[in-house]
C-alpha cells in the first residue's frame, strides 16, 4: 500500500470528521500532507510531488493569517510568493516593480 492509499483509506476518513468538528464549532485549522510515493501513477504521472492540505477559517470565516501564510508557501512548493513594491516620485509618477 502506498502513501496515497493509506492516505485515502485511514487518514481521509479521520480528517472528514475533524474538519466537520472545526466547521461546527468554528476552529480554524490548517491541515497538510506529503502523500507522493516513488511510483508512477496510473497514467504514468510522475507521483512524486502529492500534497493534500486543508485550511478552514474560523466561526466568522476569517482564517488564521499564519495558516494562511502556510498555505500558500505550500501551494507554492515552498517557492516565495510574489512580491510587488509602488514607488511614489516626487513628480507624482509611481513605478511598480514586480518580484516574481
């Protein structure tokens, strides 16, 4: 068995009643896993790159700025997210400058 399926067969189920709890009683959480496995999937896909993560917000649907924060350097693959800086001139031109 690999991660995926251990993922899906005993992990997913606890995580479905976590994330029904958090909802219910308005926790916000952020929940991530490193499900990829060295074999090809089953359409020959490289598998080595599988990541399934929650982020709920809390009871006023705000989510948890840190968790958030998390989530998309996860999404990312760890890579920093974009940055871009507006700089006011004297003349009242700005210049943007993108950090990709």
């Amino acid at each position: 068995m690999n991660k995926e399926q251990v993922y899906d067969n005993q992990i997913s189920p606890l995580m479905q009643q976590i994330i029904t709890v958090c909802k219910e009683q308005g926790i916000a959480m952020m929940a991530s896993f490193d499900i990829a496995h060295e074999e090809e999937g089953p359409n020959g896909e490289d598998c080595t790159s599988l990541v399934c993560s929650t982020l709920l917000p809390d009871g006023n649907g705000e989510p948890n700025p840190v968790f958030t924060q998390a989530n998309t350097l996860i999404r990312r693959n760890g890579r920093p997210a974009p940055m871009m800086f507006t700089t006011s001139h004297g003349d009242g031109s700005k210049t943007m400058t993108a950090i990709i």
